[in-house]
C-alpha cells in the first residue's frame, strides 16, 4: 500500500560504495532538515504499539488504518495526493473492464477503503449492484463521503464494515464479480485462507474472484506485519485446496503493475 523503499533489493542496492556516499550524503540532509523524515522514523514504533495491543492481525490493520484514516484517508489506502488516488482507482477499474465486467454484474468489493476504484464500480453498475466491505469503520466512514461528492446516490451503493472474512450475512452464490485490490498483500497467510474459505460460498456459479498480491519469486516474507511479500504458486495451491480454481493473470504482469494478480473461479466454468 505505501511506497516503500525498504526491502532485500533495496539493502543489496545500497552495497555499492557510489550508494553508500549517496547515502551519507542523505544522513547530512536528514540532519540538517529532521522533519520530513520523523514521521517515517516514528511509524515502525507506532506499528509495534499497535501490535501488541491487538488480538490478531486483522485487529491490528484496523488499528493502523483508524490511526492512518485520522491523518489522511487518502494516504491511508496508499495514495496521500489526490491524482495518485483517481489514477490507482481508474486503473483497476480499466483493467476489470478490459476483463469481464458487466453493467449488470452484482459485485463485492473486499477491502473496499474509501472507493478510490469503487466510486467507478458504483456509477458503472446497475442500481444496487455494488457492495463494498472493510474491517475499518473509520475508512468507510470516509467511503461515504465519496457518492456524496460524486452525486452517486441514486446507484444505492451498499457499505458494510465487518468484523473479519468470514461474510456469513451474505448470501450464497449471489456475487458475480468479487473484487481485492491491494488487501492480500497486506495480509498473512491465515486471513487469505479464511477469504477463500468462504468466497466460494457467496460467488456466483459463472463468477469470478480477482485478488492483487505483492509477488516474490524467492523467499516469503513481510514487512513490519503490514506488507506481505508470497509466491504466486502458495495463492494458487491455496485456493485449489478451497476447491476453487486459480490462475496468474500473466497480461497483468506483462504490463509491469507493481502488484500481480490472480483470478479465481468455480471449477468447470467456462
Ligand atoms: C490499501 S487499501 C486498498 C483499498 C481499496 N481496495 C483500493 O484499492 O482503494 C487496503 C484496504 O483493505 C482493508 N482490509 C485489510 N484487510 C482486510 C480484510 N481482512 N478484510 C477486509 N478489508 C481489509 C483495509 O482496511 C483497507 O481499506
């Protein structure tokens, strides 16, 4: 979600000695000038606090995005200036158009944050079409304000916060599109399992599931239990093991999105 610089590639980076003066030269700067860095100095503390408060992951994100939400809503899903925001949300919308979707789709947006795609999703759809869910109420609370502004009232979006990924409200095999953008890789392998436990009840027999993922081909790993690093084939072998059938949208990774994507389905659909 948020731009890091961190990470195995960036530490090999930095060995070369040209790095290492570049990176002396940035130590003079922070020094000179403090604050533009202290907010990032202060995060990974803050995430520990919240942490060790929580009672499982899924308690600790809500932490981090009530924390995150009362800063910037649009920072908080990742895009603190507002042109990123239209520009990540009309590139999701783009692509599921490009595959499948359908004005008269009836779609679940998991991890739905303030709509910066769902906004589209919504005018885009038939009335009523669009349910979008979080386990933050703070961020749909900002959610809300989005129809408001775009006057999309009428389309009678559904918002709905809950409390993990077990939708047990929800109806069986109603969703013809179920949607996750940038919420796996911000979760452990236990959250993505219990997804797909029950997607499968509430996707329809000729729907589809698309999930975004941060891709490693080499060691899994997280950053700060806030950004989760898998190899596509664990997503795969896990959705199999739900009885649902997955596959790497490989166009998607051809025209270098930062997150790679796969797409599940019943077995035997088309
Ligand atoms: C990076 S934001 C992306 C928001 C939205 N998908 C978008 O692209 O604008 C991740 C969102 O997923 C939500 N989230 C994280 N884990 C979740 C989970 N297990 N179930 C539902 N929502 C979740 C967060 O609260 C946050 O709103």
């Amino acid at each position: 979600m948020r731009e890091r610089r961190c990470g195995p590639a960036f530490t090999r980076h930095m060995t070369s000695s040209r790095n290492r003066a570049r990176l002396s030269s940035k130590v003079r700067h922070a020094v000179r000038r403090p604050e533009p860095i202290l907010p990032h100095a202060r995060r990974p503390a803050r995430d520990t606090w919240l942490r060790l408060r929580a009672r499982d992951h899924v308690g600790y994100y809500r932490a981090v995005m009530r924390s995150d939400t009362s800063r910037n809503p649009y920072g908080a899903v990742g895009t603190p200036r507002h042109e990123r925001w239209l520009a990540l949300g009309r590139m999701q919308f783009d692509y599921l158009l490009e595959h499948g979707l359908r004005p008269q789709d009836r779609m679940l947006e998991i991890g739905c944050g303030n709509l910066r795609a769902g906004r589209l999703f919504i005018d885009y759809l038939d009335v009523g079409n669009y349910y979008g869910i979080d386990i933050s109420p703070d961020i749909l609370f900002a959610a809300q304000e989005t129809p408001v502004r775009e006057k999309l009232q009428e389309k009678m979006p559904h918002l709905t916060p809950v409390r993990d990924l077990r939708p047990d409200f929800l109806p069986d095999g109603h969703f013809t599109v179920i949607h996750a953008h940038s919420v796996f890789s911000h979760s452990p392998l236990e959250v993505i399992d219990e997804c797909l436990a029950h997607v499968g009840r509430v996707m329809a027999p000729e729907g589809f599931f698309d999930f975004t993922f941060n891709e490693t081909t080499g060691v899994e790993h997280h950053v700060l239990h806030e950004d989760f690093y898998y190899r596509a084939e664990t997503l795969i072998a896990r959705a199999e093991a739900r009885g649902l059938v997955a596959r790497v949208m490989e166009d998607r990774r051809r025209t270098g999105h930062k997150q790679s994507k796969i797409r599940v389905t019943h077995p035997g659909r088309g």
